[in-house]
C-alpha cells in the first residue's frame, strides 16, 4: 500500500469519527453501538492493512536467504500451533479411551461378581425352610433322625453359598440399620435401648457385600 493510499484511509477514519460525534447525540444506544463497532471495524482493518504493508515491506528489503528465514520461521509457528492441537486432541481421545476400558473392567468385574445373586435368591427359600422346620422339636427318635439330616443339609447348604460369596446375617441385638434391615414393627421395650432389633423375622444375605435380601427384624422403639 502506498503512502498516499495510507493517507486517505487515514482522512477516511477521520471523517467517520467527526460524524460520529456530530450525531451523537441523536442517536439511540443501539444505533451509537453499531456506530461505534462500525469506527472500530475501520480502525483495526487500516491497522491490519498497515502491518501486512509493513511486513512486505520489510520482506521487499531483504534478500532471497533472509526472506527465506523468515518464510521458514512462519511455517515453523504455524507447525507448532497445529502439534499443539493435535496433542491436545490425542491426550482428549486417550482419556476418553482409558475412561472406557475402567468402565468395561467394571462392568466385567459386577458381572462375574454378581452373576449368581438370582440363583442365590432362589435358594434362600430353601434355607428359610430348613431353618423353620429345624425349630420344631423332634417327639420321637424317628423325627429327630430327621431333624439332624436336615441340620446337615442346612450347614451342607451355607457352606456352598458362602464359597460363592453368599454371606448370611443374623442382626438379632444390634443396631437397627435401613440399608440392611427391614423393619416389620417395632414395639416397646424396657429392656432395650431404642432402635435394638429385639426379633428376627428372617435372616439378612449379602453377596459380595451386596445385600440381597435384608434381615426382616421388629426393633424397639
């Protein structure tokens, strides 16, 4: 751009501004704002235009192996900004890869670790009849034979279950607690301290630490 072409978009600025000013004051805010943003549309593309006229310039006066440096070194910046980015998208897509495999590592671990609970809860049945069964008392030698098989069959039965996880809790005297107990009434009680389990309705299980069935209790009030 030449001096002379400088100057004019100089007078050009000029005159936008004193117009600007003139009619300030009969404008309304939205017009003074698109106004305003209008000047300093003018003002950075002149400054912009001036760099860039400057810059050729500048390269106008250097000689081929100069000019060529500073070629390089553009492209150079220009390289490095684009690493940048891409770094930033690869470290981005490696955590969301790596959030990804935890997520399928636990999915995995649940499903192994939980994979029996409906077989389990199905079997619960079964001990709840034994351990009924067992409370009756045995009147003759014949029904206590068959008292001590079911015994057997009982302890046979827990046994397995807890080799897979399943864990039985019997909550009668302690401290009544929702996450793990189901309260079926509660009744007073002299000699217990409030919220006591004083009765165990049926036994609580848990597999792997996961209630599967809460002990159904009557607490103290």
């Amino acid at each position: 751009m030449s001096d002379k072409d400088k100057q004019n978009q100089a007078s050009e600025k000029n005159n936008v501004d004193n117009e600007s000013v003139e009619n300030n004051e009969s404008l309304s805010d939205e017009d003074k704002a698109a106004a305003e943003e209008q000047v300093q549309k003018v003002v950075d593309e002149a400054l912009e235009e001036a760099v860039e006229a400057a810059e050729d310039d500048n390269l106008a006066d250097l000689s081929d192996e100069e000019r060529k440096i500073v070629e390089l070194e553009r492209a150079l910046e220009e390289a490095e900004a684009k690493a940048a980015e891409n770094m930033d998208v690869a470290l981005r897509t490696k955590a969301e890869a790596e959030n990804i495999r935890r997520r399928s590592e636990n999915e995995v671990t649940n499903a192994r670790k939980y994979a029996i609970e409906k077989f389990a809860e199905e079997l619960l049945s079964v001990v709840d009849s034994l351990e009924q069964g067992l409370q009756a008392k045995a009147e003759h030698q014949e029904s206590q034979a068959m008292k001590e098989g079911m015994e057997l069959t009982l302890k046979m039965t827990l046994s397995t279950l807890k080799k897979f996880g399943v864990e039985q809790h019997n909550p009668l005297e302690e401290v009544f607690d929702p996450q793990l107990h189901e309260a079926m009434t509660m009744v007073p009680s002299p000699d217990h301290e409030k919220n006591t389990i004083i009765d165990v309705f049926q036994k609580g299980y848990s597999l792997n630490g996961r209630v599967i069935r809460p002990a159904r209790v009557v607490v103290a009030q």
